[in-house]
C-alpha cells in the first residue's frame, strides 16, 4: 500500500492568543501574538509555535506529539522526546490558547490530519508490513463491545446509580480524606472518571492536580461539574481518550480509580489500572485502591434452583400452536443454568467457611488478568445440597494513616454490585465434615468479561476417607457477561433453611468486617 506523501499538505498557520510552556515559568511565549505553523520539512512533520517579535521558539515533531482540550478556547500539546517504546518522557509541554472557538476547532482539526499522516508516513515496518496505529485496547477488546460499554457510561441516568450507592461513594471520600497525606500537595491521576467525582474529592484533599482521564461522553459532563465548582477546577485536568492512547506532561503520585466489575474482574478495567500504574505512577507511588479479593464459599439455595430450572419448563411443550418445543428443552436449560446470578443472598445459604484470592494491584501485570485460576478447597459445615460457588469481592484502601477495607459481601450493607452466584445444574450432596474441591477458572474474552468455568467435587467421606477418591463432581461454564440480574426476587426462606446450632462454623470468613459497622454509619450520613 502506497503511503500518502506529506508534501501534498499545504503549509498552515494560525494566529494564536497565547503560547505557555508548561516547564518554565507562567509567562507566555510573546506579549504579541503567536503563529502556530505546520509543515513538513525533509519528510518530518512539525508544528513550530513563535512570536511575530521573537526569533526563539518551540517546534513539535508531529508523529510524537499529542493534542489535549482543555476548554473551547484551551488545549494542552505535549511532545515524546524518547524513541524508546517501553520509556517514554516528554521534552516539551505547552498551553495554546485561541482568540476564538472556529480558530480553536480548525486548529484541532487541522492537528489531527497532519499528525494522521506523519503517523502513516512513519508506520512502514521492517519486514515491509504496515502498522493498522489501533490502540492497545482496541486491539483486544471488540468494536461492538467497547462502543456499548462507552455509551452506557457516558449517561448520567447510570453515573447517578452509581453516585447513589453511599456505600462505595462514602467509602471512597472516607478513605481520600483519612488519607490527606497521600493527596496533599501532589499529582493525581484519576482513571476512568466518570463524572469527576474522585477527581474532585482528591482535590478537596489538597491533591496539587489531578488529570481527570475519561473515555466515554462523560467527560463532557464532568468538565461541566467540575468547573460549577471553581475553587477545584482550577487543579483538576480533564483529558478525554483511553488510558492505553493518551500521554500526560508529569508523572503521578497517586492513582486513584473504581475499576471493580461484577466478581471484580468484569469489565476488564483492572487491566486498565494497572496499565495506568505501569505509564503514569511515580515509583513508590499510591493506589487507591490497592488490593482486590474474591470470596467464595458454596451454598445451597433450592428456591433458586427450582426457579432456574422452571424457566426452561416452556420448552417441554410438545403442542405450541402445533409446533413441538422439546428438541431445544436441553440448549434452553444450559442456556439458564449458563447465566451467573447476581443478587443480595442471606449469607445464611452459605453452607462452609469462605476462602479468598487476592490480587494485588500494584503488582499484578497486565497479562495476569487474561486468565485467573483459582484452586478450591471447602468443609461443609451442614449435611446438604450444594447448588453452586456463591462468590463476593472487597478491596482495601491501603493509606498511610487509614487503611479501610470496602466490602461486598453478604449480610454488609447492599452495594450495587450485590453478589454474584454460579448455579450447577447438577447440586451436589454434602455431608458435616466433608471436604469439597474444585476450581474457579477465570477466562478473558474480547466483549469485556470472562467465561467463567466452574467444577465442585465432594470427596469421600467417613471411613475409609483417607483413602481418597471423588464421590460426586459437578461443573457448569457461564458467561459474566450474561449474567441474572435477580435483585428484586423476594427473598423468603423457610425454617427448613435456617442454620445449624453452631452458626460461628459458617460465618463470612473476613478479617475486615469490623469495618461494615463504620460503612454502616457512613451510608446512613449520606442518606441524611
């Protein structure tokens, strides 16, 4: 394929109102108006800023240079000084200002052609191939995918839902503000924005700035909010593009981010914190929050079971209008049983003590999170049917004053991620004492979520144990991205279901939820 010659674009210049440079001091480039220039000059591609009364000025090589709107009139340009892929660092950074919003929407158009092109002229690769320039979540996540995900972020019906839940927007404030120390006087990145509101709370904290970074639409509505709130938006950057694609003029000292999906993991936005991590964070730097764990116990819930298996009921029809339904009874009753359900369960139905894998977000690589395996291991506390992996997350706010655990389990204070639960449709029977294994294996796919394969096995029991063996195995493969969202089914559970003598052999097993009782109190502050 024939790269386009640069030569075809014409010179252009533009009459700017002002130039800063981001390095020295506040004070513009010229006191006379400046003249932002295009051009190409022995195949390179530059844009050269100077005073009419200067002979000094700065010049931007095009094919490493990156365009940020600040405002209608105001954009941030920074340039890569390094050639080196895996290090970047930026030689020069500048404030433009425009007289007007035409000269300021024709420069950024402008920007971009110019820079499309320098791009295509310099993506001839060794072997003669030509780079397709798609970010790196593009190339991993699909199209349709992404542009769903973007959309339903970007509205505020879904940002209010979110706002709404005091658990998480008051646990958050409650972990920046103990934490003031780690936010005073320094540089924030805030990843995945939303409506600004971390942003904003980092601010309140002292933060120096915070570069607010926001993909979908969104960040239209938070530059709104944030500049109704003037003696923040001063210190707060909006900057719109994906955290794989933009570049920032300085490091950060914290990071700060609600990437958690359903089980944590959905979504696939850790990936994106760590990217995050790996590109902007200072070494030594914080992140808000620091670790992740999935909980998981088995349960047995026969209403639930009884309901999902009901529904596929409809296919057993052998008159509908004359038509036999039951050839697809068996593809619509693995289609039900393959949808994780999420609700808010009686931690009751948890019929063993809960384990825990943690992940480790200042240390865990991006690739790690393609494919979790999960190894299983569980007593049963009651003599019982197993109908499947109930599974929970928290994360913990390690500060260097407070550090607060955040919790979605069972029997806390309902957040909006509730709890998820994976349904076998072959429960399983269990005895008092008998030891349950299996394994949770976490598969990522290209729609923003993971296959999830599930297998619970109950080992021999009784005499002769000792010996080994599987009695009964049970396995189901759903999709996290298709999950039963369940919430408002009545939950009633006979007596039948009530708990044994001993209750403390099936407690939540959780060092940090003295801390639901606190989370308790923040919610109902927030409410009034």
């Amino acid at each position: 394929m024939e790269v386009p010659s640069l030569n075809k674009l014409k010179q252009q210049e533009f009459t700017l109102a002002s130039v800063t440079d981001l390095a020295s001091s506040s004070s513009p480039l010229s006191s006379s108006p400046v003249v932002a220039t295009f051009s190409c000059v022995d195949e390179v591609t530059e844009l050269r800023f100077q005073g009419s009364e200067s002979a000094d000025g700065f010049t931007f090589d095009l094919s490493s240079a990156q365009l940020f709107k600040l405002g209608p009139l105001q954009f941030v340009c920074v340039s890569d000084s390094s050639n080196s892929a895996k290090e970047k660092s930026f030689s020069r950074g500048v404030v433009i200002k425009f007289r007007d919003e035409k000269e300021s929407n024709d420069f950024s158009d402008s920007f971009g052609q110019w820079r499309k092109d320098a791009v295509k002229q310099g993506s001839s690769l060794p072997n003669g191939s030509v780079s397709d320039n798609k970010g790196k979540f593009d190339n991993k996540i699909e199209a349709a995918s992404a542009k769903m995900y973007f959309h339903y972020y970007g509205q505020l019906l879904h940002q209010q839902n979110m706002l709404q839940d005091y658990v998480r927007t008051g646990t958050y404030h409650a972990a920046v503000m103990e934490n003031r120390s780690d936010f005073a006087g320094r540089i924030v990145v805030d990843v995945g924005a939303g409506s600004g509101i971390l942003s904003m709370f980092a601010a309140l904290a002292g933060a120096k700035h915070v570069y607010a970074v926001e993909a979908s639409e969104m960040a239209e509505y938070a530059r709104k909010l944030i500049a109704g709130n003037p003696l923040l938006a001063e210190r707060i950057t909006v900057i719109k593009g994906k955290i794989e694609d933009i570049e920032l003029p300085e490091k950060a000292d914290v990071l700060i981010s609600e990437p958690m999906g359903t089980l944590l993991v959905n979504e696939r936005m850790l990936e994106t914190y760590v990217i995050a991590r790996d590109r902007f964070l200072s070494p030594n730097g914080k992140m808000f929050p620091t670790v992740g764990r999935i909980h998981m116990a088995p349960f047995s819930d026969e209403f639930l079971f009884v309901e999902m298996a009901n529904k596929a009921f409809f296919w057993q029809q052998q008159n509908y209008y004359g038509v036999d339904l039951t050839p697809l009874y068996g593809s619509a009753h693995q289609g039900y049983f393959s949808q994780p359900v999420v609700d808010a369960f009686d931690p009751r139905l948890l019929v063993a003590p809960s384990m825990f894998h943690v992940i480790d977000f200042t240390q865990m690589k991006e690739e790690q999170f393609y494919e979790i395996d999960i190894p299983l291991k569980f007593t049963a506390s009651v003599c019982t049917r197993v109908h499947g992996l109930a599974c929970w997350f928290d994360v913990l706010f390690d500060g260097s004053t407070v550090q607060r655990w955040f919790t979605t389990a069972p029997g806390a204070p309902t957040t909006h991620w509730y709890q998820i639960r994976c349904v076998l449709s072959q429960p399983i029977h269990v005895m008092a004492g008998q030891e349950m294994t299996g394994r949770l294996h976490l598969v990522a796919h290209s729609a923003q979520s993971y296959t999830i394969n599930l297998t619970l096995s109950a080992k021999m029991w009784g005499p002769g144990a000792n010996q080994g063996g599987i009695l009964q195995t049970s396995s189901c493969k759903l999709d996290l991205k298709e999950p039963y969202y369940r919430m408002s089914q009545p939950q009633v559970y006979p007596v039948s279901q009530e708990p044994p003598s001993q209750p403390q052999d099936i407690q939540i097993q959780s060092d940090d939820l003295e801390d639901i009782e606190l989370l308790q109190q923040n919610a109902n502050a927030q409410q009034h």
